[in-house]
C-alpha cells in the first residue's frame, strides 16, 4: 500500500480497493485460449495504487479528476470527488474481464459503442489513467451495455484497450461519464424541515415574498388587506422546496446576467443563506452564500467552500420556486372578485 493512495482515499478505502481488487484476480481470472478470461486491463490490479488521474471523455465533453493533497477533485473547478464513486470506478475497470472476441473492423466500432472521435455523437466513454508524472497506465473505451449476452445475467459491457485491434464483450461494467454530477456530491442544500423558521423572497421591481414559521404553522409577513392563500398547504409546501436543493451544473460564476430574484432562508439555529437567481438567455443559474453559519449545522462549511465564486443549475422545479413572487401564494381570483 502507498501513501499516495492512503491520502487520496483514506485508509480504510485503500484497505478495501487494494483487497477488492486482489481477491477478485485470485477467483475469477483463469485465461482461457485466445485471450477468453483474461482482464481487460492486464497488469492494472497491480498499478491501481499508482492513479493520480484520470481522464473521461465522450462525445466531445472531457472531464479531468486529479490526485492531490488534499485527495481526488474534479478540474479546473476543483470540486471534491467522492471518495466511495472513485473506489467504485477504479475497481469496475480492473474486475474488466475479457469474455468473448469481437469485431476488428472500426467501421463496425459504432455499432457497439467502442468508436471515440472526440466529436459531439461518439457514444463511448473513453477512460484514461496516469501515474503522478503523467505516464499513461491504462486507455480504454467502454461501449453498449448488454445484459443478454453472459449467462446468469451479470453485466456485461462492449469495450476495446488502447492496443487491442478488437472490441471485446467483457464481463463487468463502469458506470460513469465526463459529467460532474456522476463523480461529486450534487447534494447543494439538506436541511430538516422543521428547523426551517424564515424565507424571504425579494424581485427586482420591488415585489417580496416574507414567509415565517409561527409556531408549528407558517405566515406571509404583511399580508395585504383583504387577501387569502391559495390554500392551507400553500406555504408548508413552499417553504419545503428549502429542505432539498440538488445541483444539476457547476461552473464559475458568470458576468453578464440578468439578476430575477433574491432569496434568504433562515433556520432556527440561525444558519442564513443567500440565493441569487440570474438569467442568461434562456438558462438560469443559482449563486449561493452562507451569509451567517449560526450554530454550525453540518452542511454550512461545505456549502460555503463550495459555492465560493461558482453558480450552479438546479432542476426547473427548483428555478421556478425561488422566482417566487407574493401573488403566486395568494387566491388570485378572490382579490379579483
């Protein structure tokens, strides 16, 4: 075991990874003729302590994880890549098991997905290692899944190594692409309901929406004259949408938008966070700020390390809910009757 590895993974996952990896090689591997058994990627059991980056591209979107001080991070955003995804890859890519010979011709390649152009339409997903000084440890293009092709149903995947003149069909799979959200934890916001006490909506034409826990029950601060919620359930269901906010896109924060609403959320321990929703043509993007961390909830400095100068999509459900203006809470037919 290397300290590299050690401090990428941390110990307990190394311990897992390294006696995964080598006790599956001890049971599973028995090379037939023609290569039939062997792994996909002979000899990388015994390197998988050497990664200290990895290169995914499909299509012509690439993503790039390197190894660091402080463990594996997705570039050039730097944002943390979990640990238990990373095992989870490494360990499908050597349990690659070469199960039966396909086709040499690369104009058939396509057709089972194991074509790579670089170019927006190319289906595999092309996997890279390197060790620390960038020396290449394994290139291989994983393609079409299949489930009917290995008796007892296990996975099964298309796939062709860097020096193979044939795809192969290979016993095992690696379920990840060049796409943030499959590496990181796209979790943005998690907080319990109940401790939710304070939502406050503000537009730029003035128009504001202040929602506060009163009690068990919630209240529209100032509420006009006269006028009614939609329903009981109008505002629980509002101030719900706060409980659970899941990142769809990363980037750095951008210039040039279209600044539509602004949003405060405050828990009873005094966590305050910010929401600014801006617009850039037709996407919309979502910049977060711990304005206060309160009594420390557990979420506060992860969500404020990473929000630091980036903007994140979030689902349309979740866009239109903090767009939310006072009229959207209110019975508009009886204010107009």
């Amino acid at each position: 075991m290397t300290p590299k590895l050690v401090t990428s993974l941390g110990v307990a996952a190394v311990v897992s990874l390294v006696a995964a990896t080598y006790a599956w090689r001890d049971n599973h591997v028995t090379v037939a003729a023609g290569g039939v058994g062997e792994p996909v990627l002979i000899g990388m059991v015994d390197k998988v302590n050497s990664v200290a980056a990895i290169t995914v591209s499909q299509g012509d979107a690439t993503l790039e994880l390197k190894r660091g001080g402080q463990g594996w991070t997705a570039e050039p955003l730097g944002i943390p890549v979990k640990p238990e995804k990373l095992q989870e890859v490494l360990v499908g890519l050597v349990r690659l098991v070469r199960f039966e010979p396909k086709t040499g011709n690369e104009e058939r390649f396509r057709a089972i997905e194991v074509d790579f152009t670089g170019k927006d339409g190319s289906k595999g997903r092309k996997f890279v290692l390197k060790d620390g000084k960038g020396a290449e440890l394994a290139n291989v293009i994983i393609g079409k899944d299949t489930y009917d092709r290995i008796a007892s149903g296990k996975p099964a995947v298309y796939v062709k190594a860097s020096g193979d003149k044939r795809a192969w069909l290979a016993e095992g799979n690696v379920e990840a692409g060049p796409y943030l959200t499959d590496w990181i934890d796209t979790q943005l916001v998690k907080l319990d309901l109940e401790k939710i006490k304070r939502v406050r909506y503000r537009h730029p034409d003035g128009d504001v929406l202040e929602i506060v826990k009163d009690g068990q029950a919630y209240k529209v601060t100032d509420l006009p004259d006269g006028a009614k919620l939609k329903s009981d359930a109008i505002l629980p269901s509002t101030v719900r949408e706060f409980s659970s906010i899941e990142l769809q896109d990363i980037r750095q924060a951008g210039a040039g938008g279209t600044l539509v609403s602004e949003v405060e959320l405050e828990t009873a321990g005094g966590l305050l966070i910010g929401f600014s929703m801006s617009e850039y043509g037709q996407e919309s993007w979502v910049s977060v700020q711990v304005l206060s961390e309160g009594g420390g909830e557990e979420m506060a400095a992860r969500l404020a390390s990473l929000a630091k100068g980036r903007e994140f999509r979030i689902s349309d459900h979740k866009t239109r809910q903090l767009k939310k203006r006072l009229k959207d809470v209110l019975d508009v037919q009886q204010e107009t009757n």
